[in-house]
C-alpha cells in the first residue's frame, strides 16, 4: 500500500510528464504485503501507441541497494571507531606501559643504593614510590586487559541482587594502601539499604576505576566522599574528592576515545584514560548513565546511574 505522499507524486510525474513530453523519475516507498517497506524508484516516460500518447511506467526495486548502501555506510562507521581503538591501543602499549616500568626501575636502583648506605628515611621514600607505581601500573594492565576483552565481546553480563555500601567497602580495602600512601580519607556514606540488580564485577570495575582516579587527582591528606542520591527510577553513586578538578575544555572530551588525553596526578601518578571508557561502556549495559561535574582547582564529583525498584 502507497502512503498518500508517494501518490501524490506520482501524480504529479504523470501530469508533468503528459504536459512537458518528458520522462520523470522519483523515488517512493510503499509497504509490502508482509509488512517490510519496499523502496522503489518510479519511472514515467510518455510513448506513442498506435497513433496515442500513452505513459509507461517503470518501477523498480530499490529496496536492496539501499539497504547495502546503509550496511556499506555502518561498516565504514564501525572501521574508523576500531582504527581510532587501534591507535589508542598502540599509544598505551608504547608509552604509557612502558613508562611506570622505568619509574620502578629507577627508584628500585635508588633503594638499593640507599639500602647499603643504611639511609632508612630515603629507603621508606624509595620504595613507597615504587609501590604506588607498582598499584598504579596494575591498574592500568588490568583496565587494558579489560577494555580489550570487553571490545572482544568477552566479558559476560551476569546480574546479580548487590549490597552498595557493601560492593563500595570491598572496593576501597583494595585501594586502602594507596590511599594512606598519601593519607588521604576516603569516607562511604552509603546506607546499607541500598541493593541494586547489577553485574558485580563490572560494577566494582567501575567504582573502582572512579575511586583510584580521585585518589590519584587529590592532594596528600586530601578527602574522598562516596554517596548515594535516590531519584523515582534510578539511584546515582556518587565519588566527590576536593582534588585538582578538571577544566571545562577536557571535562567535555572525558569520554572521546578519540580525543582524550591524561594528565599526571598530583604526585606524578600516570595514567591511560581508558579506564573512563570502560566504565561508560559498563555502565550503559545496565542501561545506566556515566558524568562528571568538576570546578578546575576545587576538585570533581563522577556519577553514575542504575536503574532501582523503590519497592524493593
């Protein structure tokens, strides 16, 4: 069946052709007889037929060429976002990789150094610096490990009924230690009320990529607030530090793959930014939303949302 549009062009090809004695093309659309839209064009030439002027009328099936032209169109959409991958894979393996590697070795040259000379104040120093590179450095091994299975489609989804206040606890004992590397206070103000039907690791993959970046962008003896807002369908986890913050400029790229770039923290910690992106892309397979909300020199609140039942 034709839309009342497309009969009406075709109507008026057959009066234009009629009056100016020249064929008329036009694409329409119509839908079939199992309910698929059929895209067609619609060809109208005036011939003479025994001595009459008639019109042919000549439609043809586009639907198909269209259909590999979109195809041809999301293929080339999908092949610039894996080389854009590609490269910022590249990028983290030939520099930020290798560069905590050497810090660990620098200062493990340090400490041996200052172990033969009985120095007990630069050996303390030494080797805090080689353990918070060490953390860091897992970090940023795991997040690679992470994002590439994830891009593989290798990371299953398994929704489980999860504590919050619980699930944020875990996540801080293991981070305790680089927290006090730079005595700073990290406090859960999350009620034990709270349960959520999520997929544990990944949500703690998230906490935990949110907390160790605001770790990482807080001053020494700096403070970490983890909350909770509660709205009609959804509840939002907040991570507040009074850290470095963010200029506006690069809170709008936070999450362009294409366009993000790190800046060391406040002790020198590197950094890939990948990590951001593996928790938006976790976060949205719960149907949930990742921001941020920074004021540059007074430090950034990250959210992210999930869906909640208040009935429950």
């Amino acid at each position: 069946m034709f839309p009342v549009e497309t009969l009406e062009q075709i109507w008026l090809n057959l009066i234009e052709t009629l009056s100016e004695d020249k064929p008329k093309s036009n694409e329409g659309q119509y839908f079939g007889k199992n309910g698929q839209l059929v895209l067609t064009e619609d060809i109208v030439c005036p011939i003479i037929l025994n001595n009459k002027k008639c019109l042919c009328i000549i439609q043809r099936d586009l639907t198909e060429r269209r259909n590999a032209e979109n195809a041809l169109k999301e293929s080339e959409e999908k092949l610039k976002q894996l080389n854009a991958t590609k490269d910022k894979f590249f990028s983290i393996i030939a520099h930020d990789l290798k560069s905590p590697f050497n810090t660990i070795n620098g200062y493990s040259q340090l400490l041996k150094k200052s172990i033969r000379e009985a120095d007990i104040d630069s050996s303390e120093k030494y080797l805090e610096a080689i353990i918070s590179s060490s953390q860091n450095t897992y970090i940023l091994l795991n997040n690679l490990l992470t994002w590439a299975r994830n891009e593989l489609g290798m990371v299953p989804y398994n929704p489980v009924n999860i504590s919050v206040h619980k699930m944020v606890d875990d996540v801080n004992n293991l981070l305790i230690a680089s927290a006090r590397l730079k005595e700073i206070i990290i406090t859960n103000s999350i009620p034990d009320k709270y349960t959520v039907i999520a997929d544990e690791n990944m949500i703690k993959t998230i906490v935990h990529n949110l907390i160790s970046n605001a770790i990482k962008y807080t001053c020494r003896s700096g403070e970490i607030a983890i909350d909770i807002i509660q709205e009609e369908t959804e509840i939002k986890i907040c991570i507040s530090d009074n850290g470095v913050g963010i200029r506006q400029d690069d809170l709008k790229n936070l999450f362009n793959i294409s366009k993000i770039h790190t800046t060391r923290g406040t002790e020198e910690e590197g950094g890939t930014g990948l990590g951001l992106l593996i928790c938006k892309e976790f976060v949205e397979k719960h149907g949930g939303k990742l921001g941020a909300e920074s004021e540059y020199g007074k430090g950034s609140t990250f959210w992210f949302s999930l869906p909640y039942n208040t009935n429950q």
